[in-house]
C-alpha cells in the first residue's frame, strides 16, 4: 500500500493522533487543522492550517481525521458532501450528532468510514471478545463504569461536561453501549432505574436490558471516588462468568481478564509511548488496511447508529 496524504482536523485530542500517525510512518504528508494551531507546538515536517477547507480544496487527502467538537464535525461532514470532496478514509471521534450520521448515510459507498470506540481496538477488549461464544443463548450481563470526571475536581468547565454537547451520556455513555453492542446486537433498552445529580449535572445511571429474556444491568457514574470499569457476562446454563475488569485510573492498559474467577489475561508489555490512548491510535494508524475491511466497515458502522439511536432515547427518557 502507498503512503497516504492525512489530514487531521483538530489540535487537543487531535495531537495524540497526530504523534500516532508520525510514529506509524504510514504517510507521506501529514496536515493538521485547528484556529489555534499555530499556538501548539507541533513538528516542523507536519503542513499546518487553521482552517479545515483550505488543506482539503487545496491538496489530494486520501484520509481525514475528525477529533473536534461534535458542531465541527459536523461542519466539515457537511464541507465534504456539499462540495463533493471525498477522501478514502475518514476516522470519526465521538460524540456523533443525529445529522451528522445523516449526512454519513448520504456519503457514496466507496468511501470507508471508522469511528473510535477505543476500548475494541485494545488487545485486552479483543482477547476478551474472542472468549465469548456466540452460539449460546444463555448469556446475561453486568457493566459498571465508575470514575471522577476532572470538572468534578477541578470546577472548570468544557464542552465534554455540557450535557447539549457532551456530559455523562452524550459523551461517556456510548462508549459502553457501543461496547455492549459488539458483544450483544439483540440487547434491548428496558428501561431506567436510577439516576443522580451533582451541582444539576447528571452524574449516574442505572439502565435495564433485556437480554435471552433475562435482565442485564449498567451503572456509569462519572463523580465516583472509586475506579472500576468491569463487565461481567454470566452464562445462566451453566453458570460460567467471564469479566473484564480495570481498577485503576488508566483508561485502557491495565484490564484484567477472568473466566470463573482465575486469571487469563493481562497486558505484560510496557507502554511504547506515554499516553495509552496513543499507543491504541499507534496500532490503528500501522494497520489502516486490517481496520480498513469491508466487513469492519460495515460492523462498526451498524454497531454506531443503533448506538447513538440508543443514546437519542436515553436522553428522550431522562428529559
């Protein structure tokens, strides 16, 4: 496969798919956008712009990377099927507004589309998907995310704690139903049984699913003291649980995996980078062509919409 030309639109999380990309030595030219680029400190060798429509009029981009707020992704969604400029690859951060994925759904069907549901491109999420059985019908969950978002800390708002842009379920919440999802399409929504504030924010949940006529149950709480991020699936025929559990601050690297309470699996190596979330973006940008599958394509794709229909009715139900 040729070097490709990258465009990455976005400068915050943006810059850890930009050192991703540099490492992954995939592209011949990298370009970034942001209105404040030219205040980071980004490499010499990587071509900068603030505005997003110039590098794409101007230059052939064979992939665009989208890590900005959900208004300007949208923004540039729009750009591209207005002006009917379309890259080969185009990689989506969360959260995804309603029409944006209209707009997506209007794109030709050559180009190839991923969004980032991070944890599923991590090893230990893999390994621990693979254990699963998909011819059994028995199965029943339990999924606990806990962890104290940094407003709650530090008092200083941004876009992700903004419950119109972000906040507990527009911005953390897909991510588990996403995960979910992946592991089980036919889960349905039941119901809510639980939610909290904290200074008029919604802070907790507590969703019902129904699942091989059985009740699953989620718990995401983004002002906890404690750290935990496990799902747990439990075999009901003959009672076998399998967990993937993580009780640390690190998001991503330090998940461990149980079958019956014994240990199979955890993450030995040491990190390459800093950030685990660039190592992840590392791996992804070094195997574009793996990712990049008609069959991925079309998985992550269904798996997005039902999970933003799901978050379009959560927020409908919590209103």
């Amino acid at each position: 496969m040729k070097k490709l030309n990258l465009l990455i639109i976005g400068s915050n999380f943006g810059k850890l798919h930009l050192n991703a990309s540099i490492k992954s030595k995939k592209f011949s030219k990298i370009y970034i956008s942001s209105p404040n680029i030219f205040k980071k400190k980004i490499p010499e060798k990587i071509i900068k712009y603030k505005n997003f429509k110039i590098p794409i009029k101007k230059h052939n981009i064979d992939m665009i990377t989208i890590a900005t707020t959900p208004e300007v992704q949208n923004s540039v969604l729009l750009f591209l099927k207005k002006n009917k400029i379309y890259p080969k690859f185009i990689f989506l951060e969360k959260p995804i507004l309603d029409r944006s994925l209209k707009i997506i759904e209007k794109f030709p069907i050559k180009i190839l589309i991923l969004t980032n549901f991070i944890f599923l491109f991590s090893k230990s999420w893999k390994y621990f998907k693979n254990l699963i059985n998909r011819n059994i019908n028995n199965y029943s969950f339990e999924y606990i995310w806990s962890f104290k978002q940094a407003y709650f800390v530090n008092r200083k708002p941004t876009w992700k704690i903004n419950s119109n842009k972000g906040g507990l379920v527009n911005y953390y919440l897909p991510h588990v139903i996403f995960n979910i999802l992946s592991f089980f399409q036919e889960a349905k929504l039941i119901k809510i049984i639980k939610k909290k504030y904290t200074y008029k924010k919604l802070t907790y949940l507590k969703l019902v699913f129904l699942l091989n006529n059985k009740y699953s149950f989620l718990e995401i709480n983004n002002n906890s003291n404690k750290n935990l991020h496990s799902f747990k699936i439990k075999n009901k025929l003959n009672n076998i649980n399998f967990l993937i559990s993580n009780k640390t601050k690190k998001w991503l690297s330090n998940f461990k995996i149980y079958k019956q309470n014994i240990l199979l699996f955890k993450l030995k190596k040491k990190l390459i980078v800093k950030d685990e979330r660039e190592e992840i973006l590392l791996d992804f940008y070094s195997k574009i062509n793996y990712y990049y599958t008609k069959n991925n394509i079309k998985k992550n794709k269904a798996l997005t919409i039902k999970t933003f229909d799901l978050i379009r009715t959560i927020n409908n139900k919590i209103k």
